[in-house]
C-alpha cells in the first residue's frame, strides 16, 4: 500500500463520522476496562451486606447489588473478561478460518469439496447453539470460553476467505510464482494471503461485537466464566431476580454491552465503507 | 417447478446427513463419561457396565453411529438420561413453543422491517436515513436478553401491563397470544434491525440501475416502478436474507426462552446441558439442524418462485 492510498484511506475514514464515534466509543471502553486496577474503584468482589440495594447515589453512581458490592466498579471489571475474550476469540476464528479458506481455496478439488460441506452444516448451527455444545466439550473456564466461541465462529471466516482466494487464485501474478518454481507454500503465505487480509480483518471488525454479545450470552445462561469474577452477561442475569426493587444491576450491566458492542459495530461498519467502495454511498 | 423442488429436496438430504454425522461426532468429542453424569463419581464398575449396556455404549463406534442415524429416520431418539422419558415426548412438548416464538417474531420483522428499509433508500442521505440507519444498527447491538430486560422493565414492572413468565393457559388462546407478545417482541425487535438494513442496500443497488431509470422515462407512477419494477427484484436477496437470519433467531429463542420462562427447544438444551443429558442434547442439536436445513430448503424453493431463470439453471 503506498503512502497515497493510506491518506485517502485516512481521509476518508475521518470523514466518516459514525466510524469516528464508534472508534472513540470503543477506545474510551478499553482503555476504561485496561485502567480497571488503577482507577480509585471500591472492589468489585468483596461483599458488604449492610450495603445491599443501594440506588445510584455520589458514592457509588450505579448503585449496589444484593451482596452489596459496587455495581460501576463491577461493570468495569466485568468488561475485562468481555474485551479479552472478543478480541482473543475474534484472533482464533481469524486465523484458523484463514488457513482452512486459505488451502481450500488455493488447492481447490476433494478437499475443497469437503470441507466446505463441513462449514456450510457448521454454518447451519446457530452460532450460540455450537458454543453451548463447545463449552459442555471443553468445561468452564476463560479459556474454555475463547476457544468455544473462536471455534464456533471460524467457518464463517473459512467460507469468506475462500471465496476471496478463489478470486485472487486467477491473477497473473500467482501464475508468475508458480512459474517461478515457488512452492504452494510459499504462494499461499506471500503472495494470496496480503491480497485477502483486508476482507478477513473487515469482517474480524464486524464480528467483534457480535461475539461480545455471545460471550454475554453463555455467561447468562451460567456457562461463562466462574464466579466471582464479574461478567456482564451474569451481572444482567443475578439482577433480574430483583429488577423490582434494585434495576440498576441488570439495566447497568446490559447497558455496558449495548455501548461497547454498538461502538465496535460502527467501527467495522465504517472500516468496510471504506475498503469496500461499492457499499460507499 | 416441480422437478426443481424434487431436485433441491434431494438435495437437501446428503446437508441432512452430514449434520447428523457431525453432531454424533461432536458429542462423542465431549469429555467426561455419560454414564459417570448419570450415576455421580461413587459408582461400582458393575452398575456402570450395565448402565453402558443398556445405552448402547459398550458396542463398536460404527455400530453405535449405524443405530443412531437408523433410529433417527424412525423418529426415535432414545430415553432422556435423567427423566428416562422418551425424548420425543419432551420434544413434542417443547417445539410447538419455539415454533410459535420464532413464526411471530419472524412475522413481526418482516412486516416492519421491509417497508422501513425500502422508505430508508427512498429517503437515501436525508436525516431519516441517518436515523434509521443508527437506529438499526442501535437494534443489532442489543443482545436479546437485554432487549427482553428492558420490555419486562417497561411493560410489565412501570406499566403492569403484559405478563412476565410462562406461556399461558394452554386451553385459552387469548391468554397464550397475550404472553407471547413480550417475547415475540424481543425476537421482532432483532429482526426488524437485520432486515431494513439489508433492504435498504438491496433496494438502494437495484434503484440505481438503468430499468429503473426507463421505467421513470416512460412515466410509470412512482409507487409502481418501486413495487413492481425495484422490489421484486430486489426480493432474491431479501428472501436469502431472510433465510439467513430466520436461523439465526432461532439461536436468540434460545435466550429469549430463558428469559420468559417459556418451555421449548432453548429450555431444554440448556437444561440438558447443566445437566449433561447427552441423548437430549444431541436430539435437540439434530432438531436445530433440521430446522435450519429446512429453512435453506424453503428459501431455495422461494427462489424458483420469484424468479424463473433460477429453476432452469
């Protein structure tokens, strides 16, 4: 990429106000989340039950749950696990579905053949459902958690970098390696996989939010990370057996996941207006 | 038509069988024997071997695979590792609520998202635009348990107005329909989101082509160019979108089920699975599957209807 496409790259993304705003929104939650230790944060897991059921007040500004703990610092806390696991499962779906679409697109034949019937019946499973049955595979655990949902994800990523070798595949200049004598290796990682990064980072991007919303979802269901840590998704859950009398837990920590999720979602959506100029308009 | 839909039927079979294929392997990948779930860790060797006879487990891989994709075609899915019941039964219970969920969110989003889309490219870079186009992006950003929180919040704590939990009187209809709206509401929200902006695109590619811009010429009325001329060719792909995402509401039933206490398919599996009732497990899993594999069918099938060069191909 020379220096002249990066400016109207830059140039335009500046002039995309919607990316803007997400990518400030989404800076403004990690950096928070990243700052978790050092900010003057009551602790997020110690119980003071003479303190339960707090409305929102100066002391504590979202209020208390029923262990009387500070539902901010906790909201704050929470978004660790939430921001380690997006960015980490969105990192393994990446690379494994580049190397499966990398040699299924490149190689072509059998193989092609069969494991894209593979992806498309994973494909066919809501994304929710397989991390269900991955997490019941691998026990619980953050770990556990990044490889259920990175797994889950990865055909998507092997089905759309597939399709983006298939197309690079037909230039001249592989037909140049190739007659070079270069090895497929070498093809594949030097010269196809530059020209495909683009669409798989883009749709890294989009799927970030998508995937915080997955994480929230199985620590609802009570299949995220153990307890005590706070997690939003289980956060919203526990408040909903008091949303009568104490909203604050659950409104609070939900609302923590429609802000960093909308904030990532419009950063991907701008990021693809950009590369992609036929959505610009 | 008819040798279109034979063909995508028979089509649809090998995807079916590869999903069961894949499902038994990933539950025999899962750790931990089912036999130890259902008996605890203090269990003789004896009872165990009798427990595994009676499950089938002592015989050879390939014959236990044979066993499962041969009762899965007689509809018989085997007995639930902690009720003991037939599995069918639990599914029978449980489908109709998921089904019903599913129709009326679906429903929901349809009627609302496909007009909204096709007013946001009429209305293209206006302030409607700007703020429908937010606005969607806003609804795909709330995970459905939250959109359920914040309904129940609204609706059923500040206004008392519709019912939190359960499905209802099952005898009563009105009452049935009167606790479906919260949950449908959930699913619909989502799908409203998916839907107007991905008509909004469509409509906006096909608005700009030359046919539109002729039929303008000739002086067809407005209303007639966009409904007959833009929107049915347009609706290719709203249908596949449709079809892509009637999936993936099925995945939020399963959060929305949760939330309202609602008895069906999302229910189970989680409840299978805190559990680890395998066998139910991977009959819900293959139930999923050939729901998904059915709606493929269906939006293939939909495909050779609007368009007719689709079924000669």
């Amino acid at each position: 990429m020379n220096s002249d496409t990066r400016k109207k790259i830059v140039r335009t993304f500046v002039q995309n106000k919607a990316a803007l705003v997400g990518l400030a929104l989404s800076l403004i939650v990690v950096l928070t989340c990243l700052a978790a230790p050092y900010l003057p944060l009551p602790d997020p897991v110690n119980q003071t039950l003479s303190k339960r059921f707090k409305s929102p007040s100066l002391e504590h500004p979202l209020g208390t749950d029923n262990f009387g703990r500070d539902v901010l610092s906790r909201v704050i806390w929470g978004g660790r696990v939430s921001m380690v696991v997006g960015v980490l499962s969105v990192l393994i779906a990446m690379g494994l579905g580049t190397i499966i679409g990398l040699i299924t697109g490149y190689k072509g034949g059998y193989i092609d053949n069969l494991t894209m019937r593979v992806v498309d019946v994973l494909m066919c499973f809501p994304t929710l459902i397989l991390g269900i049955l991955f997490m019941a595979a691998l026990g619980s655990g953050m770990t556990s958690l990044i490889i259920a949902i990175g797994i889950s994800i990865a055909p998507r990523f092997a089905r759309l970098c597939r399709g983006a070798v298939m197309t690079v595949r037909q230039n001249d200049f592989v037909e140049a390696a190739r007659s070079m004598g270069m090895s497929d290796t070498r093809i594949m990682f030097r010269h196809i996989l530059p020209n495909v990064l683009g669409d798989v980072i883009v749709m890294g991007a989009l799927w970030v939010g998508a995937i915080i919303i997955t994480e929230a979802s199985l620590s609802f269901i009570g299949l995220g990370v153990p307890p005590p840590t706070p997690s939003w998704g289980r956060m919203v859950r526990e408040g909903l057996d008091f949303m009568g009398h104490a909203y604050w837990v659950s409104v609070y920590s939900g609302g923590a996941i429609f802000v960093t999720v909308i904030g990532f979602n419009l950063f991907g959506d701008g990021l693809r207006d950009i590369l992609d100029p036929k959505l610009r308009r | 038509m008819l040798s279109y839909t034979i063909r995508r039927i028979l089509m649809a079979i090998p995807t079916l069988w590869v999903a069961l294929t894949m499902i038994f392997i990933l539950v025999r990948v899962i750790p931990g024997d089912p036999t130890t779930a259902v008996m605890g860790d203090y269990v003789t060797e004896k009872s165990m071997a009798v427990l595994k006879q009676q499950m089938g487990l002592d015989r050879p891989i390939l014959e236990q695979y044979g066993l499962y994709l041969f009762n899965f075609v007689r509809g018989d899915f085997g007995n639930s590792l902690i009720t003991g019941l037939p599995v069918i039964k639990e599914l029978k219970n449980a489908l109709p609520h998921t089904l019903e969920l599913t129709f009326f969110g679906l429903l929901l989003g349809t009627v609302t998202g496909i007009p909204l889309g096709i007013l946001l490219a009429l209305k293209r870079n206006t302030f409607w635009d700007y703020a429908g186009r937010f606005l969607s992006l806003a609804g795909l950003s709330f995970p459905s348990f939250y959109i359920a929180v914040l309904l129940i919040l609204f609706f059923s704590m500040k206004m008392d107005l519709l019912p939190v939990m359960g499905v209802g009187n099952a005898g009563n209809f009105w009452d049935r329909m009167h606790h479906l709206i919260l949950p449908s509401l959930t699913l619909g929200l989502l799908m409203m989101s998916y839907l107007t902006r991905m008509t909004r695109s469509t409509m906006l590619d096909v608005l700009g082509s030359d046919y539109i811009r002729t039929a303008h010429a000739k002086g067809l009325k407005k209303i007639k160019v966009i409904l007959k001329h833009a929107l049915k060719n347009a609706s290719v792909s709203i249908v596949t979108v449709l079809g892509i995402y009637a999936g993936i509401l099925i995945g939020s039933s399963v959060m929305t089920e949760i939330i309202f206490n609602r008895p069906g398919l999302g229910s189970l599996i989680v409840g299978s699975m805190l559990n680890r009732d395998y066998i139910t497990i991977t009959s819900i899993m293959t139930v999923y599957a050939a729901i998904v594999i059915l709606i493929n069918l269906l939006t293939d099938l939909s495909y050779g209807l609007i368009d007719p060069r689709i079924r000669y191909e």
